[in-house]
C-alpha cells in the first residue's frame, strides 16, 4: 500500500513538541474556619475525584476534592461531636461512602449530590462502631466493619439499599471478622476473619462463601485490603515478626511479602490499582517510648520494586517536591495518572494533595532532521500553491 505524508502530520508533531505539558503536584489545602489540616483517603477510578476529611470551625467534616472545585464539604452527621470521614468512592465521584458520629454511636454513611449525607446505621443496630470501607464501582454496594450490641465481637457486613447490611461471616472457629475491599462489580469482597490471638485474609463470594486466603510467610496475621477490579490481585500486610510488612496476592504465587524500604521498619499497603499491577501505602516506624509514627508514602511494582512516593513523582515526572514530606499514597486511579495522599506541607500542616500525571513529563525536542524535513516540506507546498495559482488551478 502506498503511504503519503500529509503536511497535517507534520504541523501536529511539530505543535505537539511545544505543546507538551508537565505533571502537576496540586496541593488540596483545607476546609474553612478550622486549624489547618487535611487527610486524602481515596480518589475514584476516573481520577476526577479524590476524598478525604478535615478540620473545619464545627469538627472534622468528609470532604471530596475535584479540578473544577477544589476541596468543598459534604457535611458531618448531626452529632455533637461532629466527626465524619469519607472511606470509599464510586468510579465516577458521584457517590461517596465513610462514618461519622451519629446520635447513639458512630455510624456509615452513603452520601450522593442528590441525597447528601444519609445515615446506614450499624448492623442490627446503630449504638456502637460502623465504618464504611469499600464500594463497587456504581456505589450501590458497600462494605465495612461493624460492633454493636447485636454484634458485640464486630463483623464484616455487606449493604445495598434492597438488603441493608447483611453479615458476610467469619471463617471457622474465629472470633471477628472486617470487610476492607470490593471488586469493581460488587461480587468479590476481601477482609480479614480473626482468632482472639490472630487472623488470615479471606475472599467472600455469593457462590463460594467465605474462602480463606492465608497469610504472609511467617506473619501472625494478614489482612486483605483491597482487590483488583476483576477480583483476581488482592493487596494487604501482614504482621511478620512484630512488623508490619505490605503483600500482593495472586492465584498462582498467593502471598508475596513486598518488604519495606531503607530506614523504615514497616510497611502497609493502602490499595492496589484497578489492575492489580501497583501497590501504594507507606512505610513507618513506630517509636513505642513515644507512640509516635514516623511516615513516607510508598508505591511498588514489579519492574522496580519498592520505591518512596517522592523519589517516583521526582525521577520519573520531574515533580518539584521540595519541602514537602509524603507521608502516604491513599489512591492511584485505574489509569495510574492520578494519585493522591497526604503530606507534611512546607508549613508543617498535615495536607492532602494530588499529583496529576496525565500530561506528559516534559516536551521531547524533535531530531534536527524531523525540523528539516518540515520546513522543507513546508517550502514544497509553498512552491505547488504558486505554480498552482499561476495556472489557475485549485491549491
């Protein structure tokens, strides 16, 4: 087959290695009226929105951040306390899941630009402890933890508006269980079910019931945090040792211990990309004289390994993070081109931020010969239009 090189070609590649962008770090900043403090807890599977919660005048209200319109409020539930924390969000931003303190304890929440904030309670109850942790991707299931007096051991739960929450169970013999995660269709969730002295990661679905995924090599328990939108890849840590250690599931290989990073003790995990390839969290130590953590946000794949937040959105994007500390990635959208997490910022407030990766890093010059093929092809076309117009024909 014949090919032409049409002038077009060559005008968008010469625009487009001027036109190139770079990566954005865009701070999230905080919510009016309270001491200067922000968490990012998750960003959707579009990287349109991220979620999270901060101070405000009143109490620590949940909050979703989008470019448009920057970090805005979803409220708290009435309470005295006024806590709420957003935990989970739909692939599009528009539903957002958590747990705030309600009249009789702290209860989940589903809320909706529609409905606002609405209290799902507890499971059998709403006088003690539910949270909202996962949701699939159209928001219309949710899964969480919950304690209360019907449930006085706490247990994992599974809602939707048809059922409301219904318990997923604990493995044989355990004593409590969590539901931390959700695949993208809400059939797959993933926990933890727990003896009194320790616990394993579990798989739950319709069909299967709750199958238990074991734990790290050597670890006293494992939990499963999140799972990848085909529900094949799970993330989660392990306790190994006394540390916590951040791993991979797979069907083929089951856990994988990713190990931690220099000067760091622990890791955990926070989630795992829609197709299961990057794990991100963090790795810490923890000083026991003091009960204080001491933080950097960390993200792993195959190809590289363990890697800090920082030295990933530095070498590979030319971020310039200079003076700021990240502490945590809380969320990778399925594209891998948005992130979120949280930092300590040059002014020593706790802040979340997001860093977006669509643009390209930076604009790749062309070869010289590509720059002189242009202009000589410019200068070809220029010729026919003159010797076209002085024969009277159509450029």
């Amino acid at each position: 087959m014949k090919h032409t090189f049409k002038l077009a070609s060559v005008s968008a590649l010469l625009l487009l290695s001027h036109s190139a962008m770079a990566a954005q770090f865009i701070p999230m900043g905080f919510l009016a009226g309270g001491t200067p403090q922000s968490n990012a807890t998750g960003v959707s599977a579009d990287g349109s929105t991220a979620i999270g919660f901060s101070n405000t005048a009143l109490g620590t209200e949940a909050f979703r951040w989008t470019r448009a319109g920057g970090i805005q409020s979803i409220g708290a539930l009435p309470s005295v306390d006024h806590l709420a924390y957003a935990g989970a969000v739909s692939a599009d931003g528009s539903v957002i899941a958590g747990y705030g303190s309600g009249s009789n304890g702290y209860e989940a929440f589903r809320w909706t630009q529609a409905g606002g904030m609405v209290a799902l309670g507890g499971l059998g109850g709403n006088d003690g402890w539910t949270r909202a942790d996962g949701m699939s991707a159209d928001g219309s299931v949710i899964v969480g933890y919950s304690q209360t007096s019907a449930y006085p051991n706490g247990t994992g739960y599974r809602w939707t508006a048809a059922s409301g929450m219904v318990d997923v169970g604990k493995l044989p013999g355990d004593f409590w269980s969590w539901a931390r995660g959700i695949s993208a269709d809400g059939t797959a969730i993933v926990g933890q079910s727990n003896t009194l002295s320790g616990g394993q990661a579990y798989r739950w679905t319709a069909a299967e019931g709750m199958v238990a995924l074991g734990t790290l090599a050597g670890a006293t328990t494992t939990s499963a945090g999140d799972i990848s939108n085909d529900g094949t890849v799970i993330g989660g840590s392990g306790t190994v040792g006394g540390f916590s250690r951040a791993g991979i599931w797979t069907p083929t290989g089951g856990w994988e211990n990713l190990g931690t990073l220099n000067g760091y003790q622990q890791s955990s995990e926070a989630g795992i990309t829609g197709d299961g390839s990057m794990v991100f969290g963090q790795v810490f130590n923890f000083d026991t004289a003091t009960y204080k953590i001491t933080s950097e946000g960390m993200v792993w794949d195959r190809a590289h390994g363990m890697r800090f937040a920082k030295d990933w959105l530095t070498a590979d994007y030319g971020l310039d993070l200079a003076n700021w500390t990240l502490t945590y990635v809380n969320g990778i959208s399925d594209d891998g081109k948005t992130v979120v997490g949280t930092a300590i910022d040059p002014s020593g407030n706790t802040q979340a931020w997001v860093a977006d990766l669509r643009a390209t890093p930076a604009a790749v010059p062309l070869p010289s010969s590509v720059w002189l093929m242009g202009s000589a092809l410019f200068g070809i076309v220029g010729a026919r239009r003159q010797r076209q117009s002085k024969l009277g024909l159509a450029a």
